[in-house]
C-alpha cells in the first residue's frame, strides 16, 4: 500500500482526462466523482476506474465534450439523452433537473440514455439529499449478473442506492449492487492477489469459484442472495427492476444487449441508461427529518451479535472513512495500483501522483 495527498489524486485524475481531450470541467466533475469514491472507502469505484473513461475517449467511444439534452418533459418528469458524454457530466444534469422539478412538484424523475458509466450511484443520490430531498439513482451496467439456474450472465451488477438528509446532520446512505458484489471488487482482488470470498461470483460452468482471474474472466456475478436455495432469485428480481428504471424505460441499451466494458475501450459507444428521482420529504407528514435520525441512532444502538463489530446505520461505514481520509489527508492505494497510475502518466505525459508513504 502507498499512500497519495488526497489533492494530488485529483489532480492527477483530472490531468489524465483532459490530456486524451476531455475539457476541464468534464475532466474536473469525473475526476470529483472518482477521488470521491476512494474518499469514502469503495476504491473500486476510484481510481480503479480511470483509464477505462481514459481509454473510452481515446478509442472515440465516449464524446466528453458534446452537450446532454432534454428530449422531453412534464412538470414532474424528463427524458434525456446524455448524447455519449461522460457519466458525471450527464449525471450532474440529469439530477439537477429532477431535484429543481422536486422543489417545484413534490417529485421529480429523470431517465437518461445514451450514456456511460458514472460511478458511484450513491454520490447522485447525495447530491440530493444535500439538497434536502430524498434521492435516489439507479444504472444499468454491462452483463455481469448470472440468475439462478444460468451459467450466462443476464443483467449488469445494475446498483441502485438512496440518500436521505435526517436531523442533526444525519444523512441515511444507502449504495449497493444488486449483485453479490460489485465487478470492481472483483478487480481489487486480482489486483492485491488474493482469492474471492465465497458467494461472489461463477466459474464458466455456473459453478461458484474463489479464483479472481477466472471470475473476472467467465464475467458471471452472483446476484444479491447467492444461488436460489438462499434466495439469489430476489437479487436478480432487484436488478431487472433497476434494468425497468434505466434502459427499458430510457430507451438505452439493457441487459444483454449492453457492451461489455474492458480498459481496451473499443467495444463502441456503451449506450447505458439511468434513472434518478428526487423527492421533497415536506410534501408529507411533519417531522421527516427528527424520525429519520431518531430509528438510525435507534439502530446503532442495538445489541451487537458480534460485541468487536457495532451495528451500523445504511451511511455509516462511508461517514467513518470520509472522516479518516480527511484528517490525513491522504488515500491509499495498492501497490498495483501505484504502478499502473504510472505507467499511464507516462503513456499520457501528465505529471504522476506523488507516492508520501
């Protein structure tokens, strides 16, 4: 593990995509999106992520300077085509307009096409749970997931997550796959040499395997669950629901007809869908806020099963981790990480991030 000024990632980040032609703000909110991510403690999300956007600009899949439209729209809904930008950049747009049709109506709902990945579900629905609303956000993703009874995958890891403010500056946080976890775990794994965990993924015979390489390879996740004796079945359930926000609805790309994604970026324009809602909590029962905080600090004070492990509330592991990376001011990475980071300033000729420690 090294250690990198929190600052410097940025940098880095942002200097990687503006350098293969992304202009400084789409280069600024995606490299946000990504730093955010490795902030809050899911660093397959972080800067495990960059040259994938850094290689889906180069090969001329993602256009990063074109401009997200509104195709169509009601007092509480819009459609909108991302028209091939980077995830942030149309993610920002899309929940602005639903949050600014949230404040107006009580609700607003906004399916994207169009577009590609945008990381980090849980950070646009904060966006407006920093607003006051609840939020919500949804995606679909290259097909990963592997139902119960299928060796072929089906549906994409499609994570979905909810963020709501509560009193007393508490947030309710909620980001998850629908899958067992997350394909980027998968990728850490490989990344740090170690075997999966159980339950995570499938080997090309729709058997369970711990072998990383191969998970990574056969490209079958378990969905949330496990297999149908441990009711893997609703986490698929929950992913072809999240496929009904995005792409049916969008008119992207879905399920088995999305591309898959590899760090090469010539699979052609992704084409994915989202979904994000926002809704103002005042249009119902007074008091939101006070009963939110009041059953999360409930919950928190549980009898633990485990007396060495607290019970935490949906926010509390990522609140915990901000807070930690904050003091130092600093994040880490694997050393894998660190050496492909600078193989690709290299590539790229941008300044490398700075190994501290």
């Amino acid at each position: 593990m090294g250690k990198v000024a929190t600052a410097d990632a940025l940098r880095f980040m942002t200097d990687c995509l503006k350098s293969v032609g992304a202009a400084a703000k789409a280069a600024q909110q995606q490299a946000e999106l990504l730093i955010e991510a490795d902030r809050v403690g899911h660093p397959s999300h972080g800067l495990n992520r960059l040259e994938f956007y850094v290689n889906d600009i180069i090969s001329g899949a993602c256009k990063p300077n074109n401009q997200p439209k509104i195709l169509k729209e009601s007092a509480s809904t819009a459609w909108v085509d991302a028209n091939n930008v980077l995830g942030a950049t149309v993610s920002h747009f899309a929940m602005d307009i639903a949050i600014n049709k949230a404040k107006q109506t009580g609700v607003g709902w906004v399916t994207v096409k169009g577009s590609n990945h945008n990381g980090m579900a849980g950070y646009w629905s904060k966006k407006a749970a920093d607003q006051g609303l609840m939020g919500m956000a949804f995606t679909n993703t290259s097909p990963l997931l592997a139902p119960t009874r299928s060796k072929k995958s089906a549906l994409g890891t499609n994570p979905l997550s909810v963020a709501a403010p509560g009193s007393d500056k508490e947030t309710f946080y909620l980001d998850m796959a629908t899958t067992a976890v997350a394909v980027g775990k998968i990728e850490m794994q490989m990344r740090k040499g170690e075997t999966l965990p159980k339950g995570w993924a499938q080997d090309p015979d729709g058997k369970e395997t711990q072998d990383a390489e191969l998970a990574f390879k056969t490209g079958c996740l378990m969905p949330l669950g496990g297999g149908e004796d441990t009711s893997g079945y609703k986490g698929f359930g929950l992913a072809a629901m999240v496929e009904l926000f995005c792409g049916i609805s969008s008119g992207s790309n879905y399920g088995h007809k999305i591309r898959s994604w590899s760090h090469s970026g010539d699979g052609g324009p992704a084409n994915l869908g989202h979904c994000f809602i926002a809704v103002d909590p005042e249009n119902f029962a007074p008091g939101f806020g006070d009963r939110l905080t009041e059953c999360m600090r409930h919950w928190r004070e549980l009898e633990p099963a485990d007396k060495s492990l607290p019970v935490l509330a949906p926010g509390d592991k990522e609140k915990k981790a901000s807070q930690l990376t904050d003091s130092r001011g600093t994040v880490s990475y694997v050393k894998q990480q660190l050496d492909s980071s600078a193989a690709l300033a290299k590539k790229l000729s941008v300044k490398p991030m700075e190994v501290v420690e």
